[in-house]
C-alpha cells in the first residue's frame, strides 16, 4: 500500500501521480523526497532504495523533465491533505493498476509501479554524492 495524490495545478488538476516535486536549494534527492512526501501527505518516511529513474523529454511545457522514484518507508505521521493537493488515499498496488492511463499525470508512475513488480528496489544506497568541481 502506497500514498497518491490528485494534484490541484490548473494544467494537471484532479490527475493521480505519486507524490513528487522539485530539490530545494542544496538538498540531496532523498531529503527532497522525504519533504515532498511530508509535504503533500503528512507522513515522515525513510528512504529504502531507489525503484528507478524516468525522463520525459517531451513535455508539453518544452521542459525536460527526470524523476527519480523511491521506495518509502512510513515513520510517523498521519495521511493528511495539504492545500497544494487536492486528494491523497492509501492505494493498493492492484487497485494503481486499475487506474486508466488518462487519470494519471503521466506514465511515470504507471513505469515505476511496473519496475517495483518486477525488480523491487534497485539498491538501499543508490545515490553518490561529492562535493566541488
């Protein structure tokens, strides 16, 4: 079972995605994670590996746009709807799948539910990082 999101942005709104966002500043992948899932549904989370890596490079915006999907685990908190969502629900994997692709903000979220089927996670540590040039 896994939290989604109706989102509420004019060009996406009442669409279902996996709770996303964009890095803050200088934070790391994971702690983005982490605050965008607290973000749009309440609950603190730890990251148990990384389930894959999906580009969109035709976005209609022009935009190209790379998402990293995490495996989460709940820590604490309560599922709750902040303002910047519309929706979010507790969804079983078999019940995603019963979503039709046209309610759904894009196929990354129907790609990650298949590669988490199919390989799990790829690694508990799957991110490197270094510092200066």
């Amino acid at each position: 079972k896994f939290p989604i999101v109706k989102e509420r942005h004019s060009h996406i709104e009442d669409l279902w995605n996996l709770p996303v966002g964009a890095l803050e500043g200088n934070e790391t992948l994971e702690e983005g994670a982490k605050r965008e899932i607290e973000e749009e549904t309440g609950l603190n989370v730890d990251i148990a590996g990384l389930i894959g890596v999906y580009q969109n490079p035709e976005r209609p915006s022009g935009q190209n746009a790379v998402k990293f999907i995490f495996k989460a685990e709940k820590t604490s908190g309560k599922l709750s709807c902040p303002e910047e969502v519309k929706e979010n629900k507790w969804i079983l994997l078999q019940d995603f799948k019963q979503i039709p692709e046209e309610k759904l903000r894009d196929k990354c979220s129907i790609l990650a539910v298949k590669d988490l089927e199919k390989r799990g996670i790829i690694r508990k540590d799957p991110i490197k990082y270094f510092g200066g040039i």
